[in-house]
C-alpha cells in the first residue's frame, strides 16, 4: 500500500492532523493500536485558541454544544483565577468538554473527509530513505509494510514513530504523582466542599464527577502503581476531613510529572506532534490543546511538501515555530507543578505558601492576570520575531465586508490575501490563495494603516503591507507560498 502521510496515533493531534491533510488532498492513513476510540478522558477542556481553530474550519459549533464555556481558568490552583473573558478573541473562554467528546467530534470531521483510523493496526517500527518511509505495522492478520512519503508520529508520551525516527526525548522522569478518580455517586455539596481544601473537583456531564488530588503521603508513588478505591478514598478523607459520599468509581487513574520536549520535531520524512513531542504535569489542561495547535500549524505545511509548491524551509518551519512553543509549555508546567509539589512537604509549607500568597496577588494585578491568562489559553502565541507587529500573530477575526469574518475566509485551508487597497488579485496562486478585497474594519488599532494581509492556512499572518500600492505582494506570495502554478506546472 501507498500513501502520501501515515499518521500514528487516533487521539485528538492524529485525527486534528488527518483532517488538515485530507482537506488539502493529501492521501493519508490514520493508524492506531486501540480496537476502539479511547472511553475515559483524561483531558477535559478546550482552551480559546483551539476553540478558535475549529471556528476557522467551520466546526466550533458541534464542540460548543457539547461543551460548556467557562470564562475563568486557573495557575498552579492559585486562588484568584486568570480571566479568559477580556482576551481579545471571539471565543473567550475554555470549553468544558471531556476528550472523549473532541475524538469523536474530530473523527467524524475527518470520516467527513474520507479518513477513518484504522484500529487495531500499530505501528511497530520503521525505516526511511530519500524517496519515502517504509512502517512496519502490527495488524489482527499479522505484521505488513506501509510505504508512505512521510509519518508523523501522534503516538503518545511512548512513541514508536519518535524513538524508531531517531529523534531524541530529553528530560526527567516523574518524581511526583497525583491521582484522579470519577465517580458515579457523590454526596451533596461535594463540589463545593472539595474545592474549599484544594481538591480539584468537577461534574462531567456524563453521570460522574472528576475528583483530582496529590496526596502528601502517596505522592512518591510510581505512575505505574495502579490507584484502588480504598487509596483514594483515605487520600481524600486526609484532604478534606471527609469521603464526601464519593463512591462507585468509573475510572481511577495516577499521572506524573514527567517532563520531556523533543529535541527536533522533524528528522528527515519523519515527524511528531502532540505527546509524542512533549508531555509534562497536566498543570492548567494545556496538552491536548498544544497538541490540537501542532497539527494545525503543520497540516498545510506538511500538504504543500507532498503537493510540490511548498517554498524552501517550509516544513522545516514547523520546528522552529512550534518547538519554542512546546518549550514554553514545559517550562510553564514545570513551574506550576514545583508549587503545588512543595506544599505537600513539611519543611516546605510554609515558604510555599508565603510565595503562593505573592503570587496570587500579583494575579489581581490586570496587566499580569492577561498575561499569563495569553500564555495558558494560547493567543498570545507569535511566531518569529519581525518588526511588524501583526507578522507571525493570530489575525483578528474583523468583518472585512459583505458580512464575511476572517475564519470563514479560510475554511478551506488555503491563504487569504485581504486587499485594502486594490483588487485582491492572486489569480496565478488561486489554487494556494483566496485574494478578498476587503474593507478595514473600525475598532481595531493593529489594522490601522495596513493596505493588505496575507493570512496563513492557520490563522496566523504571513505579510503585512502598509504602503499604498502593497509593494512586495508577490514577493510574499512566492516566499510563502511558492511558484505560480503555471510554474508549478
């Protein structure tokens, strides 16, 4: 069998990445070695970015009638919360949604497009060369060989693609664990009870409530160590004082602080994304989110590489953005985690507390809370560092006339010139670039004076112009875009 892209791995980043793919024509194969899509969530929230990310494909309202928008969220569990509400995006919120609900809203999205997992298949190794990858598979019927042009790994925190691609994984084993449980039962005012002693506590919409909780006298325990019922009920009793009525558990689960970041995120035809390019503490729910924002930042880049029009550097881009990301990230956990680590120890408490305290003061101060608050939720993520402010930040999602907002523009996944001044004429790119003569919109201070944009398939912009007659259009369109498709052809 031949195809263009394997994607390992049917979680959240492996079904985001197909759909990416096969929007732009590429063929790809999606392989996973579960029988069945994952039952349990450990992860429960979209944050605004991603949110936004399904809003430029035409999708956000399926995951928003499932979900439930929360306009606060928290660092490290201090007190005062960082405020979603007042960032600058048209979904300023984190969507309450179990990850069991966002696989299955992404794999109908990609069956949409005609991909569906192939379950039961695991990946088992690989071996690459100049023209293409050949991966070995481990299906019910016996092993079989896939030749593809690329694999991407989105294989988890254990990746196979990662390790047999050669690519490193540096970092530290867990050294601190915590637990979570949900259960069917719960007493009343459980929920609120919880939260006065620090215990993570949370309805699912499903019937059950998550509890999450570190435990001062378990809190060595290997992740491995599978978690009973009776431990976590005397951990939340040493918590609380209480059981709370908790009881029939559905899913008892420990996780760690674990902490590594690839130290390339593309070797050659073999790439990763998601877990298999980082995994750390799950400190503010921001994993599966990253993960989401990886795939998108490397489907079109990925597609224009198997198309042929893909610019040089293109897909090696993909490292060099998203990796500082995904440092950013780790280093943000690792932070988060030592503070909730410490307060567990004896000797520690009380510094702790007294930093804590500190902490949580400078949250109420507006400018600070908004910046962490663009750091968690992933708006203010920028990549590069031109002099032009708009350049490698999120396009404001502005009317630009007609009624049309920006997301809507690129639903398709091509670029989008936006012309302030002309015709928006892209006519020898028409098949990579949708050009919109647009009318600049009012109340927005970053558009003034810009005479034209091009808007990356991400969301992100390319090339801003703030002369009269948009001087350097093509060279920004071949930079970024590639040849002409006459010369393409």
């Amino acid at each position: 069998m031949n195809v263009d892209v394997v994607v390992a791995g049917a979680g959240p980043t492996g079904l985001m990445l197909a759909g990416e793919l096969a929007l732009a024509g590429v063929r790809v194969l999606v392989l996973e070695r579960r029988e069945a899509p994952q039952r349990d969530s450990r992860a429960l929230s979209l944050h605004p970015r991603s949110v936004e990310l399904m809003d430029l494909r035409g999708i956000a309202e399926g995951f928003l009638a499932r979900g439930r928008p929360v306009p606060g969220w928290h660092f490290a569990g201090l007190p005062t919360g960082l405020n979603f509400a007042d960032l600058d995006s048209p979904h300023p919120y984190s969507l309450f949604l179990a990850q069991s609900h966002t696989e299955e809203l992404l794999a109908e999205r990609a069956a949409e497009l005609g991909v569906r997992p192939r379950r039961g298949h695991a990946v088992t190794g690989l071996r690459q060369d100049v023209d293409g990858v050949d991966v070995e598979v481990r299906g019910p019927d016996g092993d079989y060989l896939v030749r593809a042009g690329f694999v991407v790994g989105c294989d988890g925190g254990r990746s196979v693609v990662r390790q047999a691609g050669g690519i490193g994984f540096p970092g530290s084993d867990s050294t601190f664990s915590a637990m979570l449980g949900d259960f069917a039962q719960v007493g009343p005012e459980a929920v609120r009870r919880a939260g006065e002693h620090g215990v993570l506590a949370a309805p699912l919409g499903n019937g059950a409530t998550r509890f999450v909780l570190p435990d001062a006298e378990r809190m060595r325990v290997p992740v491995s160590e599978p978690v009973t019922e009776a431990e976590f009920l005397a951990a939340l009793r040493r918590a609380t004082g209480s059981t709370l009525g908790v009881a029939q558990p559905r899913w008892l689960s420990r996780f760690g602080n674990a902490t590594r970041l690839a130290d390339r995120y593309r070797n050659g035809r073999v790439l990763v994304a998601g877990d298999a390019a980082h995994i750390h503490f799950p400190a503010a729910g921001q994993g599966l989110n990253v993960g989401l924002q990886d795939a998108m930042n490397l489907g079109w880049k990925l597609a224009a590489e198997v198309k042929g029009w893909a610019p040089a550097g293109l897909l090696d881009s993909y490292h060099a953005e998203r990796h500082p990301v995904g440092q950013q990230v780790v280093d943000n956990t690792m932070a988060q985690t030592l503070l909730l680590e410490l307060m567990l120890m004896p000797e520690y408490r009380r510094p702790v507390a007294a930093l804590r305290a500190v902490l949580d003061d400078l949250l109420g101060i507006e400018e600070v809370n908004l910046r962490l608050a663009g750091r968690i939720s992933a708006l203010d993520t920028r990549y590069g560092t031109a002099a032009e402010p708009l350049v490698g930040a999120r396009m404001p999602d502005v009317v630009v006339g007609a009624g049309r907002r920006v997301y809507e523009l690129v639903r398709d996944g091509r670029f989008v010139l936006l012309d302030f001044a002309g015709d928006g004429e892209v006519a020898r790119w028409a098949d990579r670039v949708r050009g919109v003569r647009a009318r600049v919109p009012a109340g927005h201070p970053a558009l003034d004076g810009v005479r034209a944009v091009l808007v990356r398939p991400d969301g992100h912009v390319a090339w801003v112009s703030r002369s009269e007659a948009g001087a350097g259009r093509e060279e920004a369109l071949r930079e970024w875009v590639g040849a002409p498709a006459e010369v393409v052809a």
